[in-house]
C-alpha cells in the first residue's frame, strides 16, 4: 500500500509563501521514462522511455498528444537478416522467435533537450546515437552515431550545434548538426583548466550553456568548475566560433570529489551544482548579456577580449556561492531545480525515500520537506515548471509524479459579492423579489436608456501587449521580441483509421438498403389500399373492356373475309384475262 504523501516540518512553513509545493496532484505514466523538459512555454511535456521513445504530454489535458520512435533498432535488425540470407541461404530460414527478440532490443533515452524555437527536440540513448526529431511533423531528421552515452545534450544559440556532455572516458564537446555548418562549428572541446594538455581532466563531467548561449559552464573530475566564453573569428561564410576559458573555480564544496548535474534557472540567473557532496551549491550567473543587448555593449566586449589573454582570468561570471544542505540527510543529491519565481530550491535523493527538501533561495533556511510514497524509491530527476508552482519528479520505477499546491476552492472568485456562510441559516423571501419588474422611467415618462459597459481607448495604436497586464510575472523568459517563429502550441493532426472507416461504410450500405426495403413495403401498401377502395370501379372498367376486345375480335374478322372475297374476285377476272389472250 502506497502512503498518502504529507508535509513535515511544518513549524519551518511560512504561511505567506503562496507558491510551495505540498502533495502529489497527480501521476503520468506510458512506458518507463528515464528523463524529461519542459518545453520554453510549459504546455508540453517531453519524456524519455526506456523503449527508446519520446513521449509528449498536452500538461492542459494530461494525455498524450505525440509520440517519436527510434527506428534504429528495426534497421539493425533487418541490415543483420538480409547479410545473413546473402551470405548463407540455408541461415535465412531464421525462427520467429529469433526474429521478434532481435525487434524487441531497444535502447532507453538517457537525455534529451527541446531546440530554443520549440521546433526540434535532440535525443542521446544508451547505445551512443543521437536523434534529432521534427516535433511537427514527427519524422526522424538527423542521426548521429558514435557519440557515445551522453549524460546531458544541448542546442547551441544559432541552432547549427549540440553540446555534447558524455558519460564515459569522454571530454565535453560541441559537433555540428549538418556538414554546411561544419565550417562554422569545428568539432571541438571544451577549453581545458589551468594550461592543462589532459582531457582526462574533464572526462565524464556536465557541461551547460547558459541563457543566451554565450557561455559554457562544465565541471572537472576534480570537484571544481570552469566558464569558458563564445569567440567569433572571421565574418560570413568564413566565420569560426571557438570557445575562450575565462573562469576557474578550483572546488565547488570541502566535500564534493565530482559533480553529478548543472542546472540552471528558467531566468539564466542562478546555476545549481549537485555533487557527491551532502550540500547543493548555488552561484549567481553575472555578465550573461543576450545578443539583442549585446549590440550596445560590442566596444566593451572588443575591449575587454583584447584585454584578457589565455592566462589572464578577469572575467567574473559565478558570483555570490551558497550553500543548502540539511543536517539530518546523510545521503548525497540526485537532482535540483529552481522555482519559477527564484524563491525556493528543491532536492531530491536517489538512493533514499521518496523526499524532497525545499530551500528558500534568500535566507538559505530549510522550509519543509515533502514525502511521498515509497514505490518511487527515490527520484532520479526533477524539473520545475517554467510559469506554475508544479514539479514533475521522475521516480526510479519511471513513473512521473506531478507535486503541486493545493488549492481551494472560493466561490468569490467567480461572484465578488457571494458571501460564504460558515453554518445554513434560513432564508425569508422578499414579496417581490421575484415579480418581473418594468424597466425604469424619468420623471417625464420616458424610458432611461442604459449605458453599455464598454470602455472605448482613444488610441489604440499605441498600446503594446505589455500594457494589457495580462499577467503579473515576467514574460521575458518565453516571451521576447526575437520570438516571432516559436512554435508555442502543436496543430491537431488527424489520424485516419481505415479500418473503422471500413466499418462505419458497410453499416452505411446496410442502413440504406434498410430505408429501401422500408420504401417498398410503404409503397406496396398504398397500392393495395387504393385497390381496395377503387374495387368496384375497377371490375366494372376490366368488364367493358373485356366486352370491347370482343367486338374488336369480331370486327376484324368480318374485315378480313371481306377482304378474302374481294381478292378471289381479282384472280378469277385476271385467269380470265389470259385465257382470252391464249
């Protein structure tokens, strides 16, 4: 039996945090999944499967509005079986049984991102490919293969390259998606710390970008962190981007021997580190300036790289460390994520139950922490909503738990003046609170004519969509001027099933054979009926035409002797005629 989830330490809750977490709203599931994002609206949830499927959430509806297959696995199969029959034909007579084993191997997805538009969405799986799908179309675009297991995957500024954070004896890399931006995006990696000539020192370890993509932060095997900045050379078709390190943080905690994740906030002003470490690191991201912005600053940028040369480090990114720990766990952080509204940080354990502490980002004081059931056994990913106080927290029985706030219900809300009555009392009605009243009239006797409740703008041209206030948060995080080809919903497809249609043309033919034959016997007894009525006259009518084909009869026989007669006379006088002539 699962426990109801329930909130300790509430003593530490402060009432007027509108915006805390407190149960589980809900659980999704369809297959295993092992990782997902949120798109850059929040109304779209990605999820990775073990099956090697991406699997799209409508979060309005909850159900599942798109699903992207991995056909890697099919063409494997069918590369292996068409070797086989050319190789030896006696071999091709396989089993079906070796056939469906071979179809059923699937790789799980271990990572994936959505592209800044909302367009595509990048995959790595376990077997070193990735994918790269269409989300409007649905269909398959790009495949790379070995790359090796990936722990995170993202897409650069320009959409023309992915940062690669690999998992095995790999350093972090950027490679371009197509050979035309090869040119543009050499495969190249990260800058390494400290004048060091050894990837060995960045193998294995996270890497992220930040909000506008000028920056790249990675961890190092050590426990420390490096910030490395874009560097553009040449212009047009020769232009070449490379990656300049200008920040090195030796060690992120006393104890953090290797860091697990980088996150980042939905604002691109906060970076959390989890490590091995029982503490989750917290720095401020400064001087991450987006290119729109950038333009008024280009001189002070040029300045400043002409300044800072390979060794020379003054470039400040990661400013103001914290830390958040809870003196009661003893046990390392899985993952981390940011509120919506920067004020709380959650954590979540793998390796224990089903917990998760919740921070306030300002005071760094533990607020409360949440429990749920014990058939998560602990989550291995978590990720805040961009615009709502919810978290989904993917468990490690791969099923997604939706943590949100409790809300109540208030009839206000849709009638101002109702007034809530804590216990009934009784009611007298008016004598006349239910007449029908006649509309309201002046002293002359005229009727009052009533007013619209309309409020008429005497320009506006002017007003722009920030001044509708229509919400009161900040809607520069998916909201931008550069936002014009952001795909923000997905269209309805239509899927035709033949096989229905099929079924619903035989009722069709059926159903109106039906309607004829009921035609028919309509009609059939309205004949008989009008015979039934009309007897009489009928039989009268069938006699004189029976007396009427008689005299006929007889008429044409008189004619015709008549006629026999006249043609005998004819032969006797012509037999006449000659016998004279002879």
């Amino acid at each position: 039996k699962t426990r109801t989830p329930k909130i300790m330490n509430n003593l530490f809750s402060n009432p007027e945090d509108s915006t805390l977490l407190e149960h589980i709203e809900e659980r999704l599931s369809s297959g295993r999944t092992t990782c997902c994002q949120w798109n850059r609206r929040g109304n779209v949830l990605a999820a990775g499967t073990t099956k090697g499927t991406i699997v799209l959430w409508c979060f309005d509806t909850r159900a599942v509005v798109r699903e992207f297959r991995n056909n890697n696995n099919k063409n494997d199969s069918e590369e292996k079986r068409r070797r086989r029959k050319e190789n030896s034909p006696q071999s091709a007579a396989v089993g079906e049984e070796e056939e469906e084993e071979e179809e059923e191997v699937s790789f799980p997805i271990r990572c994936l991102c959505w592209r800044r538009d909302n367009r595509k969405i990048a995959a790595g799986d376990a077997n070193g490919h990735v994918l790269i799908w269409d989300v409007l179309s649905g269909e398959l675009e790009t495949r790379m293969t070995d790359i090796g297991t990936l722990n995170n995957i993202e897409f650069t500024k320009d959409f023309k390259a992915l940062l690669f954070s690999p998992a095995g004896f790999k350093a972090p890399m950027f490679r371009a998606i197509s050979k035309r931006s090869g040119t543009m995006w050499p495969d190249t990696v990260v800058p390494l710390p400290g004048g060091s000539v050894d990837e060995a020192d960045v193998h294995g370890c996270p890497a992220i970008l930040t909000r506008s993509g000028n920056f790249c932060v990675y961890a190092t095997t050590g426990g420390g962190l490096c910030v490395a900045r874009l560097k553009e050379d040449g212009e047009g078709a020769q232009m070449r981007r490379g990656w300049k390190l200008v920040q090195t943080i030796e060690l992120v905690a006393k104890d953090a021997k290797m860091v697990k994740r980088l996150e980042l906030s939905r604002d691109g002003k906060t970076l959390l580190v989890v490590s091995f470490s029982k503490c989750i690191v917290a720095f401020d991201v400064v001087g991450d300036v987006e290119d729109k912005k950038r333009n008024k600053e280009k001189e002070v940028l040029k300045n400043d790289d002409n300044n800072n040369d390979d060794t020379g480090l003054e470039t400040t990114v990661l400013k103001n460390r914290r830390q958040f720990e809870n003196d009661h766990s003893q046990s390392s952080w899985e993952s981390a994520c940011v509120a919506f509204d920067n004020k709380f940080v959650y954590a979540a354990s793998s390796t224990a139950s089903h917990e998760v502490h919740c921070w306030n980002l300002k005071t760094l004081e533990l607020t409360r922490v949440l429990e749920g059931p014990n058939e998560a056994k602990g989550l291995i990913r978590s990720c805040y909503h961009p615009k709502r106080p919810l978290m989904i927290g993917v468990g490690a029985n791969g099923i997604m738990y939706v943590w949100a706030k409790v809300y109540e219900e208030s009839w206000t809300a849709f009638q101002p003046d109702f007034q809530e009555l804590k216990e009934n009392r009784e009611y007298i009605e008016r004598e006349d609170e239910f007449d029908i009243k006649d509309e309201e009239e002046n002293n002359d006797g005229t009727r009052k004519e009533k007013k619209p409740n309309v409020t008429y703008l005497d320009d506006a041209s002017s007003l722009t969509f920030a001044d509708l206030k229509l919400w009161d948060t900040d809607l520069s995080a998916y909201w931008t001027d550069a936002d014009e080809d952001v795909m923000h919903d997905l269209p309805v497809e239509v899927i035709v099933d033949y096989e229905l249609q099929a079924q619903m043309e035989e009722k069709k033919k059926k159903w109106e054979r039906k309607q004829a034959l009921k035609a028919e016997k309509k009609k059939k007894e309205a004949e008989e009926k009008e015979t039934e009525k009309n007897g009489g006259k009928g039989k009268e009518r069938e006699d004189d035409g029976d007396e009427n084909a008689k005299k006929q009869k007889m008429d044409d026989a008189k004619n015709e002797g008549r006629d026999g007669a006249a043609k005998m006379e004819e032969d006797d006088i012509i037999n006449d005629d000659d016998k004279e002539k002879d």
